[in-house]
C-alpha cells in the first residue's frame, strides 16, 4: 500500500483498473470509427444534443475555435458530421452528426451500456443509492483535481 494510506479495501486498485480498460475501450472506438479523441467527444457530444454550433463545440472541447474547426473538417470529410444553415441567424452554422455515425458509435458503446444497465439492474434500490453516491464522489474528486491545477 503506498505511504500514508490506510485503507487498502481494492476499491483503488479496481478503478485504476476502471480508468485504465475505459482509456483502452476509448482508443478502440476511436480505432473503429477512424477517429482522434477530439473527434470522439465530438461525436459524443453530438449525440447527447442532436446539434450545436462550432463555437459550442469548441468550449466542449476545451480549445480554440480555429482547432475545433480543423476537427470539424476531419470529421465531415470522413462522413461523421454535416454543417447546414443556423435556422435562424443566416451567418451562423450548425453541425450535425450523420445518423450512419452515431449508429456506428452506439454500436461500439451497446455492449457496455447494456452491461451497465445489467449491473444496475440487479443492485437493490440502496445498493443503487450508495454505488450512485459514490460515483457522484469521483466526479467531485475529478472536478477538484480539475480546478486545483488550472
């Protein structure tokens, strides 16, 4: 156990081993649908909002917007994206994920939403509030980790 912990339960040896098959799972769907990571969590985003503006996407992902165009482009030659006219300000575009891609994606991502859904599935309703709980948790300690180093 490394100095100054006092609690070796597995849990951190478990999620170095979360963090480190979710890294491996990512770089394989960026692998299958013939993508970089900024690509990916473009197609994510896309996906969890149907559409947006390249001005959006480029504060989603944490960079300029001369470098979110680049990945747009990357992403519309190879048939993941199509920008069309904002509906209602003529000067603005919107990018939208072509619906081949998101299917391909979700494709990749079924097999471990649905074990997910199977996990939770078989939790008690308690089980579900303290694994939600502790989850929640993480994605504070990530968020603190986050803002302490900017």
């Amino acid at each position: 156990m490394p100095p100054g912990r006092t609690v070796d339960d597995g849990i951190r040896d478990t999620l170095m081993q979360l963090l480190t098959k979710q890294l491996r799972f990512r770089r394989h769907t960026q692998e299958s649908l013939g993508v970089d990571s900024a690509g990916l969590t473009t197609m994510i985003h896309l996906s969890q909002v149907g559409s947006d503006t390249p001005t959006s996407i480029a504060h989603t992902l944490d960079t300029s917007t001369a470098a979110t165009s680049l990945v747009l482009s990357r992403l519309e030659t190879a048939g993941h994206i199509e920008r069309q006219p904002h509906p209602t300000d003529r000067r603005k575009v919107v990018v939208a994920p072509a619906a081949a891609s998101i299917a391909a994606a979700f494709a990749c991502a079924n097999p471990v939403i649905d074990g997910i859904d199977r996990l939770t599935a078989a939790l008690s309703p308690a089980e579900r509030s303290t694994v939600a709980g502790f989850l929640r948790g993480l994605v504070d300690v990530y968020d603190d980790a986050l803002r302490d180093g900017q």
